[in-house]
C-alpha cells in the first residue's frame, strides 16, 4: 500500500513552497535537509532511465529538470505551480532528482533527501571515474549485473537503435576501444564553468555510461548524443536517415579536435591517437610534401561481372597487402596522368583507421563492391610502407586490431556491425544495436569489413608507449642496415 501524504503535510509544503518559489517556481530552494524520507519505498529503478534529453516531458524545457523516481518522467521546477509540483500532488510520486545537480527531493514537502541508498541512482546519473579507475580498464574483467539479473561486460554494451542509427552506435563502439580518447572522455570535468561543445558534453557522457558497471539495463541509449549530433551538423547525421559512418566519424573527430585543441601547440588528443604524415612526390617534377591524415583509403579492385559456372555471383578475396601497395613509393596513383603521384608513409599514428572504399555512385544509382578482403588480426607489419628515411622515428611499425566495422546487405537496404575486442578477456564481440555476441577472430577476417581500427603495439594498456619496445624495435633495425655491409665485406674476402 503506498504512503498517504496528510492534508495538513500538503497544506503545509503548498505554504512552504509558495514562500519560497521565485516567480514562475521554478527555482525554488529547499530550506531543509534529512537522512530519512518516509516515501523512499516507493522509487522504482524499473523505470528510470537518464539516457533521454533531459527536458520537461510537458513543457520541453531544459532549465530546472527534475526526474520523477517512481514513474522516471521528467518534469521542470518544485516549486508551487511548476509540474513537478503538480505531479507530486497528482499522481503522489513525491521523490525527484535534479538532473543538473543530482540532488534529492521530497515533493511537495520540498526538503533535500540525502541517503545513501541513493548513490546508485545518482552514479548511474552520472557515472564518475578516477584516474586509477580508468588505468584498470584496459586489464582487468569486470562484470555487471543489470536489475533484471542480465550479466554484461562494461564497454561492450548494446546501444539502442532508434530508427536506423546504427552507423551511429558501429563508430561509438569502435572509439571506445582507442584508450587516450576513451580515458580523456571518461576523465572530462564536465563541472567547471567552462562552456563544453554539446557534442563533446554528450559524448563524454555516453562514454561513462557504457562502462559503467551498475548500470541498471546493461544497455545505453544515445539519445542525447545523437540529438547533439544531428543539431551541430544542421541535420546531416539524424535519427531516421542511414548516413556513411565513415563521413560521421572524420566529422566527429574535426568538431573534438577543434573543441579541445590547445591554443599554443595548435595539437590535441585526436591528432595525439590518429594523426599521422604520407610523403607524396609528384611523378613527373619529383616535388614531395608531407600530408597529415587522420586514415588511409584502400581501393578495392572492380568486382567480376561474369558469374562461374553455377550461375552463381562470384566474390572475390584480395589481401590487404595488395590495397597497401598505393603506399609503397613506387607505384602510381591519382585520377589522371598529369596528377599521378606516388605515396609512401611518413609517420605512423598511434592508431591507424583504414577505410575500405566499398561504394561508388555511378549516374543512377550506389553500387557497392562485395569483395573480401583477408587481413591479419595481430601484427599488420607495414615497413615496407614507410619511407627508409623515415623508418628511426617510426621503429614500431607493427599494429593489431582492436575494431573493425562491416556492412551487410544491399547499399541502400543494409546494415552496419561492429566487431570490437576487448583487452581485459581479449577476445571479439559482435555488436549489432542491443545484441553483443561474442565471435571468433578467423571469423572477423572474412567479414565485408568497412572501416578498420588498428593499434600500434607500443601503445600500452594505460594509453602510454612502450619506450623500451620503441629501443628494441629501433635496435633490430639498426642489425637489419648492418648486415648487408657485413655480407659485402665477406664477398670481398673470398674473391680475394
């Protein structure tokens, strides 16, 4: 049986209320604090969820949002005659949260509640993590337990699909397993005054709430990420329209670097994780200039058009190493033979994004090329791309994949998946909206992949380098210029 509030209890907080509101009562203050509130049985968990736009459910507002911990509505202001307070009397659902300061309150009696069986509520409101927190993320296994008894791994959660964003959550899940910017937005105040770009608030946010370990579902919502998203880029990435993740994820990183870029250095944590230099010399005047990227494009070659004796469409496979042969110095790419350029690798990024140039549009209509390309999970080895000139600032020149994010099904009628590692069990996850699956590493090599995530491996689990791997691979390279010198020296010997 619910509680009953008294009359004199309702006459009583009206009178408070009315004295204390402001005008329009949406900022009022509660005068008094307790440890108890007769009314805490009546929260029920079931059915909070803090992952929507934190704007009043009647008026849309956002200023002064409280969220009803018995039916989780959101409504604005407790003060008398805001729609906190009439929902209070309306419906007796008298404990609210302000989103903003995560603090408790009875309603309409209008008094803070501080107990500590409320902490789960206000950290699954807004998670927090400590430095030390974060440095475990990367090693050790941590599991959690939703309300409906659901184990989950944090940062390996499902992410709603709220009507085709799933292009959306693929590129989400694939940045959270590149630990400088994971640990940077875990990490983020967002409580100082300083006025944080709405995409980079929100998405620091989302990042806390998938590696949360009391999370109340075991799944997140993107909600209000998406709702910054699509407002910061005039609607060109919204709920309801399929778009490229790999034009939302070059978009994503300008507006995190320019909002987070230092004012001295002109660098920042995204230039930190993926920027990394191609040398491009012109192949008819010989002229070379360094050119930063955030990815590299791999060409596919053009799919068979003729099917094999069965009648059936033929999909062919083509190493990695073959689409990487652009960036060997010697052969020639461009659009035309007046603009032919050969490429090689300059400096190598901390994490290398690959982007497999799967679609073409023709005059009519999107093709997309069904081809498979065959990679290597652990130790993509790309010395022989960087420019030998270059090759005692980039001694680590090994990478292993940590994400990669595949389409199926047709161009306009298809899907994305995510494939994600996770380095505390390692082992992959297949992450397609709210299913999380987990799936073999043979099986991740043979998918249509899209865009690819690798890391370098000095790159540690805290997000720091490895410099002693940095001297041994910088040791091994100075033996390999070496020996040939050695061999001439003996030829010489015995031709003596």
């Amino acid at each position: 049986m619910k509680p009953r509030l008294s009359s004199c209890a309702v006459a009583a907080s009206a009178s408070s209320s009315a004295r204390s509101s402001t005008a329009g009562g949406s900022t009022a203050t509660a005068k008094r604090v307790r440890r108890t509130c007769p009314y805490l049985g009546t929260i029920n968990k079931h059915m909070l969820d803090f992952d929507f736009e934190k704007v009043c459910s009647i008026c849309l507002s956002n200023q002064h949002v409280y969220a009803c911990l018995v039916c989780g509505r959101y409504f604005q202001g407790r003060g008398k005659s805001t729609f906190a307070f009439m929902h209070a009397l309306e419906q007796r659902h008298f404990v609210y949260v302000n989103l903003t300061t995560y603090k408790v309150y009875c309603l309409p009696d209008n008094y803070e509640v501080q107990d500590y069986s409320l902490q789960d509520i206000i950290y699954n409101l807004n998670p927090t993590y400590t430095p030390e927190d974060v440095a475990r993320l990367s090693t050790e296994v941590f599991y959690g337990k939703s309300l409906d008894g659901a184990d989950y791994l944090p940062g390996c959660v499902g992410l709603n699909n709220l009507s085709k964003t799933d292009f959306f959550a693929v590129v989400i899940q694939s940045l959270c397993t590149v630990i400088p910017l994971r640990n940077f937005l875990l990490l983020l105040d967002l409580s100082h005054k300083q006025k944080f770009n709405a995409v980079v608030k929100t998405l620091s946010e989302l990042m806390r709430k998938i590696f949360n370990r009391r999370n109340f579902k075991g799944i997140v919502s993107p909600h209000e990420f998406l709702q910054a998203v699509g407002v910061e880029s005039q609607k060109k990435f919204r709920i309801g329209e399929q778009a490229d993740p790999l034009a939302l994820f070059t978009w994503l990183l300008n507006v995190l670097h320019r909002d987070q870029r230092d004012r001295k250095t002109g660098g920042s944590v995204i230039h930190d994780c993926f920027q990394g230099q191609v040398l491009v010399t012109n192949a008819q005047s010989g002229e070379a200039k360094q050119t930063p990227f955030l990815y590299l494009t791999l060409d596919l070659p053009s799919a068979p058009i003729f099917k094999d004796s069965l009648e059936r469409n033929m999909i062919p496979t083509v190493p990695i190493f073959d689409l990487l042969q652009k960036f060997d110095g010697e052969t020639d790419s461009g659009p035309s033979p007046v603009q032919r350029v050969k490429c090689t690798l300059w400096k190598l990024p901390r994490y290398l994004v690959l982007a497999v140039k799967r679609f073409s549009k023709n005059n009519f209509f999107i093709e997309k090329n069904p081809t498979i390309v065959t990679f290597p999970v652990k130790n993509l080895d790309l010395r022989e791309y960087v420019h030998p000139d270059a090759l005692e600032d980039n001694s680590v020149t090994r990478y292993n994949l940590v994400a990669n994010i595949c389409h199926h099904g047709k161009p306009h009628d298809g899907f994305y998946k995510a494939q994600v590692l996770h380095a505390p069990t390692n082992e992959w996850h297949e992450m397609e909206d709210l299913r999380v699956t987990p799936v073999l590493p043979q099986f991740v090599a043979l998918s249509e992949s899209y865009i690819q995530f690798y890391q370098r491996q000095d790159v540690l689990p805290d997000g720091t380098l490895d410099e002693a791997l940095r001297q041994k691979c910088l040791q091994d390279l100075t033996k390999v210029k070496i020996q040939p010198e050695a061999a001439d020296d003996i030829d010489d010997i015995f031709a003596a």
